[in-house]
C-alpha cells in the first residue's frame, strides 16, 4: 500500500508539471473572469481548456462546486446574491469558450443533491426534493424550459408534503441527455444510467 501510494503522488507531481507546463505556454485569454470563488475556478477550467492540445487531451470533464445554497434562513438577500455570482462566473466562462472558439464543443451545467421546500422555515426554507438546473454551452437548444413545471403551493398534485415539490422530470433523464452528447451510444446508456428505464424518455432533447 506504501509503494501504491508513494506512485501515485509521484504520478500526480509529474502530471502537476504537465499540466502548469502547458498552461503557461498557451497565450493568455482576452476574457475578464469575475474575481469570485466560482469565478476563479471557471477561469482556471478555461485555460485548461485552452492547453488541451498541449495535453494531448481529446475529452476533459470537470467538477466545480459552488456551495453556501442551504438557506434556512436569510434566504431573501443571500440566494440573489449566489445566483449573480453564478451567472457572472458562466457568462464570463461562455465568452472565454467563444474566444477559443469551442463553444458548441463545450457544455456546462449544474447539479444539487437537493433542492428547497416550499414553506416559510425562519427567514429561509427547509431541504426539498425537486429544483431546477441549468445548462449552458454552443450545442445547448437554449431559451426554453425542459420538463413540467410543478405547481407551486401546499397541498397541491406535486406536493409531497410540507411543501416539498415533486420533481416533474428525472435526474436520469437529464444524465441520459447530457451523457449521449458527450459520446455514449445508446447500447451503453442503461450502464451509464441504469434506472433511464423507469421514466418516460431517454432524452430531454435540450442538446443538439
């Protein structure tokens, strides 16, 4: 287990290398990022993909997190106030992409564990079940909603109790969508997605 893990730190030092290597040879990008916690990150994922070919990399997937969304209480000023800092971060992330011209080759979307309930919970909201996510990128069928939107209240069809919204379309659903765009045939799907099976469709049709 030593020697395993002694390799892996030194796989990981050279790869370190590689990558700072190919990033500071690559000419600086034009766009302005935000100067924020996701606003850094996205810049640091748009010179990534700016190296790639100096990385010898056909694909690159990347996991950003953008955290501080549990408002139990001082929901009013603090959502807002996240929300701008992801769409600064994405905005300036999607002109980068224009610049390098990889839009339509680039998608970027979110994703949460969790979503909000409906009811009053202090100055904020209790955890949920259904939300919303968002997706951005040059292949995306962009300025629609995709799925049903529940309705909204206590006691409705798509209350599951307390005000804790049914989701209307699957996250696998969504995955199926986003996976098929980045390569995976259909035959591979059900591994990919095992539970696609158990919904309505394979697609949600938001990718070109």
């Amino acid at each position: 287990i030593e020697q395993q893990w002694q390799t892996a730190v030194q796989r990981n030092i050279v790869a370190q290398g590689a990558v700072k290597a190919a990033v500071e040879a690559t000419p600086a990008l034009r766009t302005a990022f935000p100067d924020s916690y996701l606003g850094n990150q996205m810049k640091t994922v748009a010179k990534m993909i700016a190296a790639r070919d100096g990385l010898g990399l056909r694909r690159q997937v990347f996991y950003l997190s953008h955290g501080t969304y549990d408002h139990h209480d001082g929901l009013a000023d603090a959502h807002p106030a996240r929300l701008g800092e992801l769409g600064a971060a994405l905005a300036a992330f999607y002109a980068a992409m224009m610049e390098l011209g990889v839009a339509d080759k680039v998608t970027a979307f979110t994703g949460s564990e969790f979503g909000r309930g409906y009811l009053v919970n202090s100055r904020g909201s209790d955890h949920g079940w259904g939300g919303h996510n968002l997706v951005l990128g040059g292949s995306v069928r962009g300025g629609e909603v995709y799925g049903t939107m529940p309705e909204y209240g206590v006691g409705t069809e798509t209350d599951a109790g307390e005000g804790r919204l049914i989701p209307t379309t699957s996250v696998d659903e969504y995955a199926a969508t986003l996976a098929r765009w980045m390569g995976i045939g259909e035959a591979d799907l059900a591994m990919v997605v095992p539970n696609l099976g158990r919904f309505a469709t394979r697609g949600l049709g938001f990718m070109a």
